[in-house]
C-alpha cells in the first residue's frame, strides 16, 4: 500500500533513528548500446567510454536512466526495465568497482566523478528531459545530478534514500560527526577477510530486503566488488549532505520510502525520517511504501512498478 504526501512546509517532527544496516555495505573502457541501429549514411553517434561507469540501452520511447545502489549490479533493475522498455527506452547504469565491474582507481574519490559521467552521458547523448531514478547511493547520486546540472534533469526519483545518508544517526548527526564512523565501515570493509566480509553482507542483507532471493543477489554482488571502491563509496555516502541545496531546487522529486513493521522501519518512524530531512524541497512528494525494507523494488515489486508509471506520467 502507497501512502503519499508532498512537503510544503517544515514541519516540527520528534527525532528517530533507523537502523544503520541501511546504509551499510548494500543498499578500462566501457560501452553504451545504441536503442536502434543509425539510418543508412547517417552518422552514428560516437560510443560513450568512460572508466567511472557504463550503460545498457533497452528499448524506445522517452529516457529513463536507473542507477542502482551501494555495491549493487545495474541487475537490481532488471524486472523494471524489461516492463519499461515497450515504452521507454531505458539507461541501465552500472557503476566501477561493483559488482564485478572494473575499477581502476585506487582509493581516489567516487561519488562526484560519477556525478560528473552520468552529466557528460546525457550530455553527450542528446538526451532531453531525462527521468533519473535512483536507489539508495544511486538515489543520492540522482539528486547531486539534480542540484548541480538541473538543466540535463527532467525529474527524479530517490528510492529509499536520504539526502544525508548519516541522518539516520539522529537530527543532530552532521558530516563531521558522522566521519569517524565512515572510516570505521571504511575501514571493516578493507580489513575483512572473504569468508568474514560474505557472512557480514548475510547478515545484513536480512535487514535490507524480505525477498531471500534478492538477499542472495546482494551477498554476490558485493562479494564481486573492488573492497576500495566500496571503501571510498560508503565514506563518501555518509559524510555527504545535500539538505543545503533542496531549497533552491526546482527539479520535481519523489522519495518513496520503505517501512516494514516485522523487521523494518516502522510508519510512524519512517514517516518521521523522511518528512524531516526532506522538509525543505518545494514540492517533494512522499511516498510511503509498506511492507517492504530497502530493496523496495524487490520487496513490493507490483507496488513499485504502478508507483513507477504514475512517476514517469506525471508532468
């Protein structure tokens, strides 16, 4: 069931906690497919090549670009763009250094750089009034996107993600005092044998999806990924605030948001969370999905995919 509201104001909430599991570890050259081969002499269009990221084009229609999240394979998004692809041509981003995909810069910075190639992707390929979807990190990535090249952005859509990641430590959590754990998961992820670092991502991958096969995804993906990526990731994640740039933005948003009695982030703490740290963005709709944890899209499949197609319709 979706609940939805859409922020006006800033309204005066009790202060919550969410479990940290959801922002722990889950939650070369490479080449974008053209959606159709080029007319007969015309010129093709040069291929995208980047060593920050690549993307798989499926379909035609109006541009939908889907960035999964922390450690995760662009296959989280699977089920949505093979639904999608009849009527949009569909962007399926897979970041370096997850879930197999090469990464080549050591313990260099992340997130901006992916910022900067996901801008030059739209850019370079034409694309007008893209929908940006993102989960988690991904989501956080899609309104960095939004905030700092809002003309290349139709819309977006922040799937169970904050814009301060470390907010889930409390209402006075700030970047500051949010590093000194960042380096700490930074650091476990680094330190981590194999067998201790799979049984870990296990464990956690119970708190972050009810779907046991979508658990399983995770634990190989992030086994699959490069622990310095991942290290760099998950520091930059939570010592990266965005709630100074919501006020000024004009791009439409929606933040659907997971909330899960048995085992997740009950409503009335959910909706606390969310409504506090989105309080500023004009505009913003809320969308409470229940009975689901992180991984909304693999928890509420059908839930997400209506509310997917009322994001995408809507002007």
């Amino acid at each position: 069931m979706l609940h939805i509201r859409t922020l006006r104001g800033r309204p005066t909430l009790r202060a919550v906690l969410l479990a940290a599991a959801s922002i722990a570890v889950v939650g070369g050259a490479f080449l974008a497919l053209p959606a159709e081969a080029a007319p007969v002499g015309a010129t093709a269009p040069a291929p995208f090549v980047s060593d920050r990221l690549s993307v798989e084009v499926v379909g035609s229609g109006p541009d939908v670009i889907l960035i999964p999240g922390f450690g995760c394979s662009r296959e989280v998004w699977r089920a949505e763009a093979e639904r999608l692809k009849a009527t949009h041509r569909v962007h399926l981003v897979q970041l370096a250094g997850f879930a197999g995909e090469p990464w080549t810069h050591g313990d260099g910075p992340f997130v901006q750089p992916v910022v900067d190639e996901l801008a030059r992707y739209i850019r370079d390929g034409g694309l007008q009034g893209a929908a940006v979807v993102g989960h988690s990190m991904g989501g956080m990535s899609a309104l960095m996107l939004a905030q700092q090249r809002p003309e290349l952005v139709g819309k977006v859509m922040t799937v169970d993600s904050l814009p301060f990641f470390s907010a889930l430590y409390g209402p006075t959590a700030t970047p500051e005092s949010a590093r000194p754990f960042a380096d700490q998961a930074a650091a476990g992820i680094l330190a981590a044998d194999p067998a201790s670092f799979r049984a870990g991502q296990a464990r956690q991958a119970i708190g972050l999806a009810r779907d046991p096969a979508a658990r399983e995804r995770m634990v190989e993906w992030t086994a699959a990924g490069d622990r310095r990526a991942m290290a760099t990731a998950i520091r930059e994640v939570m010592t990266t605030d965005l709630r100074p740039g919501l006020a000024a933005m004009t791009t439409p948003v929606w933040a659907p948001y997971a909330s899960d009695a048995d085992g997740g982030a009950p409503a009335e703490l959910a909706d606390g969370m969310w409504a506090r740290e989105y309080a500023v963005l004009p505009g913003v709709k809320l969308i409470r999905v229940d009975g689901s944890r992180h991984f909304i899209m693999a928890d509420q499949p059908a839930a997400f995919a209506d509310l997917m197609d009322r994001f995408l319709a809507a002007e």
